[in-house]
C-alpha cells in the first residue's frame, strides 16, 4: 500500500537544511526554501553552484545527507518512488530517442509515464498542440532544431500531468528566440496551476520567474522576487561605462572614491557607486588622466546579472 502524503496546503516543495556531500566535498549546503503551488520558481547560479545536486535529491534520485525536504507532500528520503510518479522532469539532454518520430516519442514516453489507455490519446493530442508539434508529428527526432526537441521533450515531461515539474538547465544550447518561446509554454503551464522549478545560469531568463534563489557554492546567497533581489541594491547606484579599453579602465578606477564594484559587462563596464553625479566626475577625471577615452557614462537599471555578480563578489569578499 503506497504512503499517504502528509498535508501540505501551501507548498509544493518544501527544504529544510539539506545537505548533501561525496566524501569530503559538500555539493549542497545546509539550503532551505519552499515553493508554493502554481510557482514559476527560478534556481540560478553558476555551473557547479549545487542546482543539478539539489533537484537531483528533490526527484527521489539521489538520498540527501542530512536534513530533508519534500515534494508533493511525499519525503524525499523514505518516499522517492511516490514522488518520481508525481513529478514531470526534463533535463539539459531533453532524453528523446533520435531514431523514433515524434509521436512515436510521445507514444513510448506514455507507457514509461503509465498514462492510463483511455486518456493516451487525449493527452497526446493536448502535448502535440501545446508544443505546436501537430505538423512535424511524423519528423524523426534527429531532424528537429535543439529548440523543437526542448518543445518535444518538455511535452514528454507532461503527459501524465504531474502537478509539479523540474527542468533542469532545460535551455542550455539553445538559441535566444527558442528559449523565450519556451518561457512562453512554462508560463502557460503555471497558469494551469503546475509548479514549475527550474534551474538556469542565463540571468536573463530570471525575469521570467515568480520567485529566485541564487546558488553559490552549494549555498543559497539570496531568495526572493526579481523585484526584491534588485532593491537589495537601493543603497547603490549603477553606470554603464563605455571606453576603448575597459580591462586598462578597470584597473584604472581600483579604490576611487565612491567606486564599490567594477565588472565586466559585454563590450563595456558597469561601476557600483554612492553618488551617481559626483563620482561619475572623478571617473573621468581619472580616465582622462590615464588618456582612457569614454564613450559613454550613464546611469542604469541594474539587470539580474548585476545582481548576482554583486552577490557572488560579496559572498566571496567573506571568505577573503
């Protein structure tokens, strides 16, 4: 007789204090979060920050070190085979047979999913039309573009509806144009009432997401809304310096005053600062000084990358 989950009204997944180590080394430290049903929630950071470890442990397929956590009710630990059967997973691979068309895919995937055989047919139809795959159906696999096979494999991942449902880098190679089409088909499925956890390191596609925790060296450095990660920053102001060399205006502005943080940003610079007005001044006084000429200097709206990378240098700042 399978376990019964314990009432959970609000979460769909619940963390306290997991950690999870191979031998000596901790990939997963001490992380706590939950996420409420219905939720796009974002799991950004950098590759081996401890994401793919985290959902790993989440979908019943590795046993956590210590601490614990659940998923749809059912604990990660004792009831890994209830919860594998009530979760949708995709991962970076996509995990689709080349040799099978697509609805040859769709039709295996149902009978490893035991979608009962009276709603087979339903539930292809519905994948087929929510991917927008109806016309490419009889396509052998190994002929779709990476951003049709992410389509593809995300409606695989949902034929049995489960409620919940981990993408693990599930955009990683694929172009820009593919992934917001594929951000498109998550926000669809959230309005549905699907939870939706999703790994990334594309800060971009934070914006997407209800709610983020960035991930660092297997710790959660922040959690909170895109809106509320970004105020985190208020106390700061943010430029964008365009300049001819930006590696030789970096070391330029080390320790000015009111420069707290310099990073690389595209072809460019973006500079933390107290006073936008007053140190935008001395930058230039000091490039000028240095025969750095500056195309550009002017004030903006710190993106998400911004604020991870502030993060990251904080938190390393810690351990210096």
């Amino acid at each position: 007789m399978n376990a019964t989950p314990r009432e959970t009204p609000e979460y769909s997944v619940e963390i306290r204090e997991l950690v999870k180590r191979f031998g000596s080394f901790v990939a997963v430290d001490h992380v706590s979060l939950a996420v409420k049903k219905g939720e796009i929630f974002g799991f950004l950071g950098p590759n081996g920050a401890g994401k793919s470890t985290t959902i790993r442990m989440l979908c019943g397929l590795l046993t956590p070190t210590s601490g614990s956590a659940s998923v749809n009710g059912f604990d990660v630990a004792t009831q890994p085979e209830e919860i594998r059967r009530t979760i949708g997973y995709m991962s970076q691979k996509f995990s689709l047979y080349d040799d099978l068309t697509v609805d040859e895919n769709i039709d295996f995937f149902t009978g490893i999913y035991g979608v009962p055989r009276a709603l087979r047919a339903e539930r292809k139809s519905y994948v087929l039309e929510m991917a927008n795959l109806t016309e490419r159906r009889r396509s052998m696999t190994r002929t779709l573009s990476g951003g049709w096979k992410q389509r593809l494999a995300l409606g695989c991942a949902i034929l049995h509806d489960p409620p919940v449902l981990f993408l693990d880098e599930p955009t990683s190679g694929v172009d820009p144009i593919a992934r917001g089409a594929f951000w498109g088909l998550i926000h669809d499925l959230s309005e549905t009432g699907h939870t939706i956890f999703v790994s990334t390191h594309y800060m971009d596609e934070a914006e997407y997401c209800h709610r983020l925790a960035l991930m660092y060296k297997g710790k959660v450095i922040a959690l909170g809304t895109p809106a509320e990660l970004k105020a985190g920053l208020v106390s700061h102001s943010l430029l964008n310096l365009d300049v001819g060399d930006p590696l030789e205006a970096m070391r330029a502005l080390e320790g000015l005053a009111g420069v707290f943080d310099v990073a690389v940003f595209g072809g460019g610079l973006h500079v933390m600062v107290d006073d936008p007005t007053a140190t935008s001044a001395r930058m230039r006084e000091r490039l000028a000084e240095r025969h750095i000429a500056v195309r550009k200097l002017e004030q903006i709206q710190p993106s998400m990358e911004d604020v991870f990378v502030a993060m990251i240098e904080a938190e390393d700042r810690k351990v210096a």
